[in-house]
C-alpha cells in the first residue's frame, strides 16, 4: 500500500531516521554531501521509551486552560510543572516530546541541547515568541507553533481599555478616592475624540486597535513596514513612515513584536521627535521602551501618561522609577488575562501541539515556512512525490560523487505568483540529504541543512498550458555534476533527471533520465536498462519469484521497439545480494541499480 500523505508529513516532522542502503559493490556506495564544521556536530543522546507504542509526553511548564489539558491528556501524556528553575527544565526536557509555555518560561539553546533530539514540539501560548530561541530551535529541527488568533480581541480591548483608563486618570483617580481624597480638579483628562492615535505594528492586534479606536472618533494612522495597504485602507487607516507617525501621535499604541530591530525603539532620540503632551500604551512588548529614557521624557514633559502592560523584566522591580511614577498606569501583563482568551489559546495551542506531533504541517509554525492551511492541503498529495523524488535522484548517484547542485523544475498552469513551493523544497532536501547522512531532516530544519552541508538548490517553473484547478503537473529533479550508478539515469544535459508526478492521489515516477515510464512509487523499485527483446519481464519475474520477492507491477520504457528499454520493477521485500546478482547476470540486462523508498 502507499503511504498516505499524513505518513508522509509525519515523517517529515518526526525525529526518527530510516536509515537503508544495498550496497553490491564499492561503486554502489551512497554519494557524500559535505561535512558538517566541527562546531556545529554535537554528540546526540537518544532517550528510549518504555514500549514503541507509547505515547507522546507534553510538558506545560506554565498554566494552562483546562480545556486545552484535557484536549492534550486525549493523546499524549501530560506533565504540568509550573515554576521550573532553568536546571530543572533542562534536566526534564529530555523526557518530553512537546513543551508548552506563556511568555515567563525562557526555552534557550541549552534547553534544545539538553533534549537529546527528543524535543519535536515548541508550543507558545500567545502570540509573541521572543522568550523562545528560533535559531536554536530550526538547528535542532524543532517546530515552534504558537497561537495567534484566540487572544488578539483580548488584547485589543485592554489596549483600548488602557487608553481610556489613561486619559480620564481612572487608575490614579480611583487610588485618590480610596485613600480618602476628593480630588476632581487634579484628575481633569483629555478626550479621545478627534486625536490622532499612532498604531506602531499593523498585525492582528494592532488592527483591532484601530477599528475600536475609530469607533470612539479617533483619527488613525499607522506604521508597519509589512502591512498591506489595502488591508489598511479597508480599516479606513492611513499607513505612514515611523517618523511621520510618532509626530502627529497625539496617542501612540505599541503592537510590535520584540526583535533586534524594535528593541528599545522609543528611545530619548525617539521621544524627542514626538509631539509634547503625547500619552503612551504598551500592550505588545516590554523591551520595545528604553524604560529609563521614559522616564526621563515623563519627567521632561514630552510624555504626558504612560500606560502599560508589559515590561523589560517581569515582574518589575518593586523600586522601579517607571512603575512608581505617578503618571503611568500599569497592570500587570493582563493582554490576554479575560475568561474567554485564556480558554480559546490553551485549546489553540494544545490542537496545534497534538497535531504537530501527529505529523501534521501546522499553519501556526513560526520556525517553518508559512503556508496558508488552503495552500497546505491542496499540497498535500504532492509531499510524498517530492520527498521520494528526493530519495530516488541522490541514490542514483555514485558513491564518489559530492552532490552539491540540485535543480527542482515545477510543471504548472499556474501563474509563477500562484503556487508556492517552499514546502516542496523542504520535503526534497528530507529525501536528498537523509539516505546519505546521520542527519534527520524535517520542514523546519530543510534549508538550515542543505546550508550547512553545501547543498545548493535551485527552482524554476515552467507555465503550460491547461486547466489551473491543479496546483501541479509534475515536479523534476536534477543533480548536477555527478556520476551516476546508472548511466540511464543521466539526461541529455548530462545531469541525473527523475521526474514524477500524482495520479489518483498516488505519487508516479514519470521518468529517468531521458527514459519514460510510468511507476508508482510504492515499496522499492528494481531498474534495469535491457535490450528490448521478447521474454525479459518473464526472466527477471522467475528470477525474483524463485527467492520469493513480491512483485507488485513491472512497467517498461523504451527508445523505440527492438533498442534498449529500462524496465522498473516494484518489490514488496528487499532482494538479497543474490537475488540482485541473478538479475544483473542475464544476458540482456545491462545495467541495473536497487532504489530503496
């Protein structure tokens, strides 16, 4: 039977290897790709479970809604262990396949390291992953999922909520009457109406930010270097260069995530070039503010309130200036904190984690290539045919031969704009790079591999002519510069050239080197070129038949009738030395090679 394409995307996403080679002679030896520098090989560690049927561990680090640990405890097993030291994680994380966290639980290089490989799964609980070390993670080949729809309503409203507080002084007010004051006329606020508000990141939460803040009769711009226009004007928001927006802000509402390039960029250079008077919210990300230089433009005048959610360091100290100073509002990180937020993340989170770990390609990755769910299942049945296309170029390659040129030509009626491949790729560079090294490949850590080991690949697309409702044709490979265990294999470009595409949900090997045919990719697959003469199918079938190896179809191509023909045979069991040696040895057989799917 063929796998289906949900094995397919398992063992793409999983951490098990499968290993397998037939090597006959010296010249059959599998091709090499280049080493790995020193640095970057480290000692693996591979933690056994107790029954090969066991089940997954997940480990909630932080709380979590019961409806996502009851959704979690369904299929795997679950360890909720809150307040991990970072020894401790470390010394826990080599049991666990999947690890779910908020934003207070730091998963670092040494956390990955410390899994030994078993961490398959990084799941955050929200929207924002800079407590998660990406690098570290795609090195690792660990797929990070967040979730990032079920909280943006609730952070939006507290954001706004903020806004309001912060212009009618509610918090300081509210201190004011409860120590016993009646104090009216020093909390007079400002109104919302007809002020400018700068949105500074125009993503999910940022957005929603607008459309309420229209509602109030605010006048909205924005600042986001990724944003559609479009999506912009539909919110009836203007989109502005970052200089432009912190100038006109008479409110600015940070919805940026944390990244080298935002770290602390309201600054005193920043603040200066705002208007004065301007009133502040963060409910994205602590380190986006120089907290000290807030402060000081606080204190100056520049800044008229502050109102924020987020911190560098959470807590905050209990001394800070900022928390302290009696125009800053705060709570404490409460974006996501409403019933009904925590209750759609904890189940967000948990079906992306259990899914991920089912071997599904998860639409909420942020370490793997971000393809929309709809791309992802109209994909689907061309994942296996890329990887087993993958499998089948780079074991025609002979054993002396470095593969360092790789080129993928797509065959579509799409526009080049219209098909995006990047999935495609990762699941050639799996099935180029696992036969022939200890490496394990998955989605995440694809192109990191073919990086580090030198691998260069190419696309090209080619528009034919026909109907667009399929996203594909047929996929080719080719490996430049090599020789090859099967000189058949070998194109007229002198390259070794598979071809495949699917039928009927099935991948199809369509061609090899310059020989159609038409060969389900199913099993292993004998290919033999032979003088194309009466009785040869019958030969080969005795041959296999005898050492009682399954043949599930044979197929032949040819040149023209009488010449040379290549016959591929699909076997259920892989044949031993023997068996192949008997086959090599007929007369009009003359040349042949074992391909191991």
């Amino acid at each position: 039977m063929a796998a289906t394409t949900s094995t397919a995307v398992s063992n793409l996403l999983s951490t098990k290897k499968n290993l397998s080679s037939l090597s006959l002679t010296s010249a059959n030896k599998l091709p090499t790709l280049s080493p790995l520098p020193t640095s970057s090989r480290r000692q693996r560690f591979i933690v056994l479970s107790a029954s090969l049927n066991s089940k997954p561990t997940v480990l909630v680090a932080e709380k979590l809604g019961e409806a996502g640990i009851n959704l979690l405890k369904d299929f795997a097993n679950v360890d909720c262990s809150y307040n991990l030291s970072p020894d401790e994680l470390c010394t826990k994380i080599s049991l666990c396949d999947a690890i779910i966290v908020r934003s207070g639980t730091k998963v670092s290089r040494e956390v990955f390291e410390s899994s030994g490989g078993r961490l398959k799964v990084v799941g955050r609980a929200g929207v924002g992953i800079d407590n998660v070390d990406l690098a570290a993670a795609t090195e690792h080949g660990c797929l990070v999922v967040n979730a990032p729809t079920a909280n943006t309503i609730a952070a939006a409203e507290h954001g706004i909520a903020l806004l309001a507080a912060m212009a009618r002084n509610v918090a300081q007010a509210d201190a004011s009457v409860k120590a016993g004051k009646w104090q009216r006329s020093k909390y007079v606020g400002v109104s919302l109406v007809g002020k400018t508000l700068a949105v500074m990141g125009f993503g999910k939460v940022g957005s929603e930010v607008a459309r309420r803040a229209k509602g109030l009769g605010m006048h909205v711009i924005a600042h986001d270097p990724y944003a559609p226009a479009d999506r912009a004007r539909a919110v009836g928001v203007e989109l502005v260069s970052f200089d432009e927006a912190i100038a006109a802000a008479d409110f600015i509402s940070l919805h940026m995530p944390l990244t080298p390039t935002t770290a602390k960029i309201l600054n005193d250079e920043t603040f200066a070039k705002m208007k004065k008077g301007v009133r502040i919210v963060n409910v994205a990300r602590g380190g986006v503010i120089d907290e000290d230089a807030l402060v000081r433009a606080l204190d100056a005048g520049i800044v008229a309130q502050a109102a924020l959610d987020v911190f560098t360091v959470e807590p905050p100290p209990q001394d800070s200036k900022l928390v302290q100073h009696e125009r800053v509002t705060v709570t404490p990180h409460l974006g996501a904190s409403t019933m009904e937020a925590q209750e759609g993340v904890a189940i967000e989170i948990a079906e992306a984690v259990v899914g991920a770990l089912k071997g599904e390609l998860a639409s909420t990755s942020v370490n793997a290539p971000m393809v929309p769910a709809e791309v992802l299942t109209e994909l689907k049945p061309f994942v296996e045919l890329a990887e087993k296309l993958g499998r089948l170029a780079v074991q025609l390659v002979s054993g002396g031969s470095g593969v360092k040129d790789v080129k993928v030509t797509y065959a579509s009626a799409r526009a080049p704009d219209d098909l995006d491949t990047r999935v495609l790729r990762a699941m050639i560079i799996k099935g180029l790079i696992e036969p022939i090294s200890s490496a394990f490949v998955n989605l995440v850590n694809a192109d990191f591999s073919a990086k580090q080991r030198g691998l260069r690949i190419s696309e090209e697309r080619i528009l034919q002519d026909g109907s667009p409702e399929s996203p594909l044709d047929s996929i080719q490979v080719q490996i430049a510069n090599v020789e090859s265990k099967f000189a058949s294999a070998i194109s007229e470009n002198g390259e070794i050239t598979v071809e495949g595409r699917v039928k009927d949900g099935i991948p199809h090997l369509t061609k090899v080197g310059s020989f159609e045919m038409d060969v389900s990719l199913e099993g292993s697959i004998i290919v033999c070129r032979q003088v194309d003469q009466p009785g040869m199918i019958g030969k080969v079938g005795s041959v296999l038949g005898e050492e009682n190896v399954n043949v599930s179809f044979m197929t032949v191509g040819r040149i023209a009738p009488r010449k040379h023909a290549v016959m591929a045979i699909g076997v259920d069991e892989q044949p031993s030395k023997e068996t192949l040696k008997k086959i090599g040895d007929i007369p009009a057989i003359e040349e042949f090679v074992f391909l191991k799917l």
